[in-house]
C-alpha cells in the first residue's frame, strides 16, 4: 500500500510515491498540464497533473477542482529547485473528498475586517499559517524552558472574587449568587506558588475590558508570569534575557520556513540571541527623550512613542530600570536607597515593539504592603490572603510578565495583536 | 563562596558544604539537637542541629523557630538512610529570612473548609506539593507527546459569542454592548484549527455553571482537547491510548518521589502503560450492568456507580464504544450501519475513577449537521461558521477531550477534584 506522508515530510521520500490528504488553495492549468497549489495543515507545496500521465478522469477532475476543495493525492515525490519549499509531488491520482463552494477568501487583497469575520477560514491561509506555527513553537518553548530551569507550571485561578489592581477594566460574571471578575493577572497567586514550589509560572489566558481599539490591545490574551523565591531582581533579569533568547533561538532552528513566508530577516532575529541585554535606567531613558525634543518630563509614563524611540537605540531589547513609584502597581519592592523608584523593570522589545515584559522584584515586608494597599484605596479584605505571604516566612521574590501575542508580533515582524491569536477578541468582536 | 542548591539536588552534592533557601515545617529539640523539617519548594528533608557543634546563637534559633519560618541554612550533605528522602544536612548556620506567626495549618487534622480558605498556605503541605508536581508533569508531558506527533497547540478563545451545547451551565459576561459566554469547550474551534493545521490539541480552561456539589465536579477546570483531520474514530482511539500511556509512564519515571509521598502504589500505574487498552461496545457495557443487577436500560447514560462497576471488570482504562445518540451531542458522526448510535467513545479510567476522556469521529456532511442543529433547537446562525467547515473541503475527522483534573486524581490516587488544581472553584467557592 502507498505511505501516507504529511507535505512537511516530502524531504524523507523523494522518488518514492505516497499519499497525501489535503486542500486546494490555487491552481493554474493548460491544456496539458495543472499546477496544483496544496497544503495539508503542515506545509503548502505543488502538486503537477500531467495530461498525458493521468487517466482522462483526473485530469479534467484537477481542472475543475474550486479552492479548497479537499482531496487525497496519490504521487511521486520530487524535487522542486524553483520553489521556497523544494521538493512538488507529481500527480497520478486524485480522490475528491470535500467540494468547496465559492471560497470567499479569494487570492484578492481583502479588508481586514472582513478577515476577521471569516477567521475560521483566514486561519488555513499561507501567512496565518505562518505566525501560528510561530506561536507554537513559542508556546513549546517556553514549557521546554521553564521545565528546565526547574519551575512548575501553577496555574491561577481564571475567575476570581475580587481584583488584583483596582476595578477598573474588569469584565464582571454573575457568579451563583456571588460576583466574580476574569483574572487580569495571575501574579498575586503565582507568588503564593512561588512560597510553596520554589520556581513556579503560570501560562494561561487574561482578561482586559479596554476600551482601546489600537493595534496593540486585546481583551483576551495570554501571558506567562514567572515567580521565584529568594531571587532579587537583577537575578530575575538574567532569567529574563536568558528565556527572551531562548524563544527567539528556538523560533530561528524550528520555523525557518515560516519566518521565510513572512518575509521576516533571521539575521535580524539573530541580534536578539547575543546576551546580555542592555539596561539603562528610568532616569537615563527621561534624559534621551528630552535629548530628542520630547515632551516628557520625569514621572511620566512612557507612551508607544516614546517606547519606539527608546527601543530604536538598540540593536537588542533593553531594559529600562526603576520606574517611579506613581506609575506602578503596589506590590513591588522599593529602591534601597532611593525613595522614589522601584525595583523593577520593563524590557522594550526592537524596531519598535514596545514593552513585551514587565517585571519587578516584591514587596516583602507586611507592614510596609499593608499601608500600601490601604493608601491605594484598596479593600485590605481582598488582600488578607496575600499578605499571609508576608505574614508567614516571607522571603526576597521577584517575578515579570510576558504578553504572548506581543512576543509573536515582534518575532514574526507584524503589526497587529489581532493576528497573533487564532480567534482575538477585541471591544467590537466577540464572534466567530 | 559556599554553593547555593536546591533540596532536590542534594544527592549531587553529598560531604558538600551548601547554603538553601527555605522554610521550616516541623522541628523536634532536645536539650543537644534539634531536628528540622526543612522545604524549599523541590522537595523536604531534614537538618540535623548539633549543639555542640554550631554556635550558641544558631542553637537558640533553631530552637525557637517558628512552623513555616523562612531561613537560609549553610551545611554539610550527608546520605540518611533511615528517610524516603536519602539525604540530610548537618546545619553550620542559620540566616533567619521571614519570622512567621501562628501558621494556621499545624500538623493536626483540619477540616476541608478550613484548608481550603487557607489554600494559599495548603499548597505548602506536602501532599498538596506532591500533586502539583504530578499536574506539572502531566501538562509537561502533554506538551510533549503532541509536539512529537506533530500537533500544534491552538488557543480557542475563552469568551464566546453563544454556546456550543445549548444555553445551560454557561456563565454570562456583560461584554461591552454585548452579551458573551465563557467557554465550555474549545472543540468546534479545534475543527476549524484541524482544517488549517492538520493535528491541533487546546490545552485551556473550561467553565461550567454546574450546581453540583459533588467531588467530581468544579465549575473551571483544565481541558485538553486534540482534534485530527483525516483521521477516523479507530485511528483516534490509537491517539488517546498512547497518549494515556504517555502521561502515565512520564509520571512514573519523573514523579517517583512525589507519588511515595502519596502512597500511590507504583506497580499499580505500571498496568496502565500497557497497550491496547480493551474496548467494549455501550450494548455489551448495558449488558454486564444488568447482569449484575444494575437497573439500567438501553439508551440510559452511566452515572457514577455504573461507571465505577464497568471499570473495575478491567485491569486498565477501558473504551465504552458507540453511544445512543439520544445521550450524545449533535455534532457526532452516526455509525455507518446503525442509525441509533455514534462513532464515539468515552475512556473510563480504572479503580473507580469514571469517564476521563470523551471523543468521536464528527459528522462531515452540511445537510445531515444542519439538520442536527435545527433538530437540537439551536439556532443556526450561531453555526455558520461552524458549517463553513463542511461547506468549503470537508474532511474525515475526529477528536476528543481529557479533563485534565480528572486524570490527575485517578494518577495520583486521590479522592477530590478540588484537590487537583491549586486555587480550585465551585459553586460556594470563589475565594482565596
Ligand atoms: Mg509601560
Ligand atoms: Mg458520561
């Protein structure tokens, strides 16, 4: 019997026939040969009908086949030097298994919003293809380093009582007879984790009711948040770098021919692996900006302009150290010898990405967390469980967050959140 | 410098001087030596505190040391073969870190409401640590064996637009101007995924507003759900008990330690590598049951007892083939020559634990699942886009779904979902 192969595989099995299921997303024929545009979820490659050497049958089955129709495919393995991928199969036979329709996402440009309505189809195009593989691999890559470093994944509840920030852009559920908001953020528990495993992180989806409707937001997306006892915060930026390069290694060795189909520069990418980042502080970032005739003064937070500009000044992502106390959150551990900052940092990604992590060293000390949230307007009710972290062996922790879909725009070198997700959600769309 | 390590690498390290960060569970003092139970979140060991060998300082402190206390501790290593663990250390000093209170959890019994409003400290206890350690290796696990067989993770969205079962046990979100669902399966976003990457799993959490109060029920728990194109039920099948296996075996061979701590018998588990698992039809599952005096008839679904009574006639998990469909959801494919049943099977798991897998082949063809859909009293234009994937190339596919905390229970030997995830929630639960 023919071996049923995947298109990926074609390398293993040229000159050999085989079998393979898939879908038409192109085609162009004459009046003695068809060239079959194919894919089959693990590749997109050629398949060749050749008149003379298929029955009647097939070949007048190949020139009427509609875009994605689905089929399988009977050949031989060969070659392709012409083409990005290499290797093409000649046809010798053709099983229809699905008619299509009128495909409605033609090989015409469409607008962006009609994509997203038909997203369920748009996710079989060459380019979507492209940036999930991508995020897969981001996805692999990060359990495979976390596993290796010795964290373990916790995962945070999603649906919780109260909100770890304020209550502002919390989407409310009726819970039985209770409230309960999505989860922005898993950190507060993840540091409870932290207490009990040593190394934890946390990999799961979050929630912001934004109003936005720039290119850089979701109300759905997913982040990671790393949390480690007894490490300080320049211990937590070396973790950072080190996974950072880690991704972008792994996305170079495994998705070369993805990054090719978006047209992404490796060498480029290859920059990002070469450690350390650099890291320059709050102050020093103030001062370039005013240097460039922006309008910022210190005690501002940065805005996307701001973060381009910044991040245009180096060939690797950078860290910017020790925000003011006024534009972060509560929980983070002041300077030791300054009053007005923390010790934190955000990493701006290059070729202006902006922030893809924020991260802090924490607050350990009960009395100190405690002032802070009541000066927050906080309710300390909501927080009696954290600040039992503090209450009972508090120790030095340290932990940051990554927004997944930020990380896969900057490594697949696109524009827009939305394409970073199977199926986004944002203000105006919650379907398909 | 003396070397910092974890507890779990003490084996590497043996007659070694070293320095650990942790926190104390339990202690034990005479008037020359205190014993410590130390953590540090790999793993617990002890530390030996001779008087006449550490200073009078360190002495005192170790003996006024309060439970859960955080600490650095400097020693030697030393093998211990009296204890599980296999190795101690000999304390030369202790850094007191964190001070604690009158932790709550003492080593007496507690009640389960008790633990559970201090789940934020449970997870410290050493059987909670043991079990999270085993849920990380099997989401490890799990990440592996599909990226092996060439899977690709696809996130389904967790706010949905309507509902893919009908309307009951869902949770509703003011979404914007909208109203909105939190998901209870990513499946029919998993066959889109199939359709453009060939083999998809989701790995996410699900919700359902189920008013049950049982231990087998939470209201968000974790689900993997791997959907296959051209691939038939039989073929979906061999998937599910490879990968079953796999996690077993990963447990076993990662998890030693932790399944000890448990009491979990390791020759037990051993069973469940062995392949193929057996498989029985629901006809013959209705006849064992009233064989053994059972009241069920055919077309009844399974409860507990009945499930629990059909594991246990079988040394591992066990396939229950061809449901009615009266019992099963819409979107199944029927058996090709029986019009009462479908291409589906739930895989129980042994030892009582009941179903943790459900799956089927799905029906491929427009007409008949419209049809099904209209016949359910759904409305159709919720499943458009559902139907698009029969309208433009539909192929043979099938898929199924594994509670992730089901799995978790049955492996780890325990009673209680609620203790197979760490913050977990349902109906009277939303908090910490
Ligand atoms: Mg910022
Ligand atoms: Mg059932």
């Amino acid at each position: 019997m023919v071996k049923q192969i995947s298109i990926i595989d074609a390398k293993d099995h040229v000159d050999e026939e085989v079998r393979i299921g898939g879908w038409l997303t192109d085609k162009r024929s004459s009046g003695k040969i068809s060239f079959l545009q194919l894919r089959d979820g693990s590749a997109f490659f050629q398949g060749v009908v050749v008149k003379s050497q298929v029955s009647e049958e097939v070949f007048q089955l190949a020139k009427d086949l509609k875009q994605e129709s689905s089929m399988w495919i009977t050949g031989v393995i060969h070659e392709d030097t012409r083409s990005h991928f290499g290797y093409e199969i000649e046809v010798s036979n053709i099983e229809l298994v699905g008619e299509s329709g009128d495909y409605p996402i033609t090989p015409k440009e469409h607008g962006v919003e009609f994509l997203l309505d038909h997203r369920h189809l748009w996710l079989r195009s060459k380019r979507t293809f492209a940036i999930m593989q991508i995020r897969n691999e981001i996805i692999r890559a990060t359990y495979e380093f976390y596993n290796q470093e010795g964290f373990i994944k916790m995962d945070p509840p999603i649906l919780t009582g109260s909100a770890p920030e304020g209550t502002t852009e919390l989407f409310h559920i009726e819970y039985f007879e209770n409230d309960a908001y999505l989860t922005q953020s898993g950190q507060l528990y993840a540091e409870a984790g932290a207490m009990a495993f040593g190394k934890v992180f946390t990999f799961g989806p979050v929630f912001r009711a934004e109003k936005s409707k720039t290119r850089r937001h979701l109300t759905e997306f997913w982040m990671i948040e790393p949390e480690m006892a007894f490490m300080n915060q320049d211990q937590s930026l070396e973790v950072q770098e080190k996974y950072i390069a880690y991704l972008v290694q792994n996305v170079i060795d495994h998705c070369e021919y993805d990054l090719n189909l978006l047209d992404r520069d490796i060498d480029q990418l290859k920059k990002y692996t070469q450690l350390p980042y650099p890291r320059i502080s709050y102050d020093k970032a103030i001062e370039m900006l005013q240097a460039a005739d922006f309008d910022v003064k210190w005690g501002d937070d940065f805005g996307a302009p701001d973060e381009t500009y910044l991040s245009d000044q180096f060939e690797q992502p950078v860290f910017i150290m020790n925000y003011p106390k006024a534009i972060k959150p509560f929980y983070m551990k002041p300077h030791p010898t300054r009053d007005d900052v923390y010790l934190c940092a955000d990493l701006l990604a290059p070729e202006g990405y902006g922030e893809i992590i924020g991260g802090s060293e924490r607050e350990t000390d009960y009395d100190k967390l405690e002032a802070e949230i009541v000066k927050m307007g906080l309710d300390l009710k909501d927080y009696e469980w954290y600040l039992d972290l503090r209450r009972y062996g508090s120790v030095p922790h340290s932990g940051f967050g990554l927004g997944l879909e930020r990380a896969i725009t900057w490594i697949c070198g696109i524009d827009h959140l939305r394409e970073a997700i199977p199926f986004p959600r944002m203000i105006n769309r919650i379907q398909p």
